[in-house]
C-alpha cells in the first residue's frame, strides 16, 4: 500500500494510501511502529512509535489516530502527529482536528494550531512554524533552532551517536536542511557557522567550536 523513498532502509519514508486517505509515515532508523485498522466503519491509525502525516479526504467514516495519550479525531484534514517519550505533539495545517486526551479535557485543534500532550493530560501550545510537514519531503526546516535540537532531529534517521559540545547546544541555527544526507547537512552547518565536524567513527560524530 505504499513506496519507500530515500537512499536504504534506515533512511525510509513510506507513503501509504487507503480508502481516499493519504498518510506519510517516517521510519526513525527502525523504531517507528503502527497498526493500520481501514475498514468499512473505520479509519484507524494506531501510532506506537515514530511520526505520521495525515491527509484525510472527506469520508463518511472519520479518521482517528491512537496515541499512548490520546485520541485524535479528523474529518477531511491535513495534520502532522509524532509519538514522543510519554506525549504526543499534533500541528494541524488544514481542517479541525479533535484531541481528546486519556486524561483531562478535549478540544478541537484549528488549522494553524500545534500542541505538545503530556501523559496528564496537557495540551501546551507550541509555535507553529507553517512546515510540520517538511520532513515527508526529506527536509528539515529550523528557524532559530538550538543546535542540539537541530542534531536530535538528524539522529531519529540514522545509527549512532551524533553530538555537540555543550558550548554550541543553544547555538541558533536556521535554514533548510536535508535529513536523509547527513554528511551534506553536516557541511552545510560547518560552512555557516562557528563549528566543526569532528568524526571518530561513522557511528560516533561530535560538532566542537570551530
């Protein structure tokens, strides 16, 4: 029900399409999991692990996507969701999204809204940055992005260890960055700012002050 993009197996981005529902899913270096449920009286996505997009057309039967803190449910809309270490971020581009929490109040999520649901049940508003999506296109888009946030991003889609030193972790860094090249991205960050790349093994690389 899908294809696979990027260079091998551990830099997978697989496009699923089911019953006039489109849905991106990211492969984190083997630990993205889901459980597809589409049937006649359902569109269901279980989320255990990783990240999804989701492109619900108009259905008689609604989209829902099951987190571990929540129960998020969609008409026809367009909404990112990432399965963290106990929450679940959600950033809606287009339509209205449901969130119904496992403990705690409901709401409804407008187009242009992004929250980060903890396990008690709170939504925290987080700024939304109008590409949520950019990952389903390989890119990561940072805008003042802390560079130790920037390298956790890069590290979901590869093996190994990828660090900075703790002088450059709040290190503001924008721009548009491939997350399936890494040795291009790593070039590009060292050409713009005061770092350098420093590789002890392919699996162990650390950014020091240039």
């Amino acid at each position: 029900i899908g294809e696979r993009d990027g260079g091998n197996e551990r830099n997978l981005i697989l496009r699923a399409s089911t019953g006039g529902s489109a849905a991106t899913l990211a492969a984190q270096v083997g630990i993205v999991a889901v459980d597809l449920a589409f049937d006649a009286s359902q569109r269901l996505v279980r989320l255990l692990r990783g990240e999804i997009f989701v492109d619900s057309r108009a259905d008689p039967r609604p989209f829902r996507v099951a987190t571990a803190e929540a129960r998020l449910h969609a008409g026809a809309a367009r909404f990112n969701v990432r399965q963290e270490m106990a929450a679940t971020r959600v950033a809606v581009l287009a339509g209205r999204v449901e969130l119904s929490p496992l403990h705690g109040r409901g709401r409804w999520l407008e187009s242009g809204e992004s929250v980060r649901l903890g396990a008690d049940g709170e939504a925290r508003r987080l700024a939304f940055d109008g590409l949520p999506d950019a990952w389903t296109r390989g890119m990561l888009m940072a805008d003042r992005m802390p560079l130790a946030e920037v390298l956790a991003e890069l590290a979901r889609y590869r093996r190994g260890l990828l660090r900075c030193d703790p002088q450059l972790a709040r290190l503001a860094v924008s721009g548009a960055y491939p997350l399936l090249d890494l040795r291009r991205t790593l070039g590009m960050l060292q050409a713009t700012y005061p770092l350098k790349v420093r590789g002890v093994t392919d699996y162990w690389i650390s950014l020091v002050p240039a």
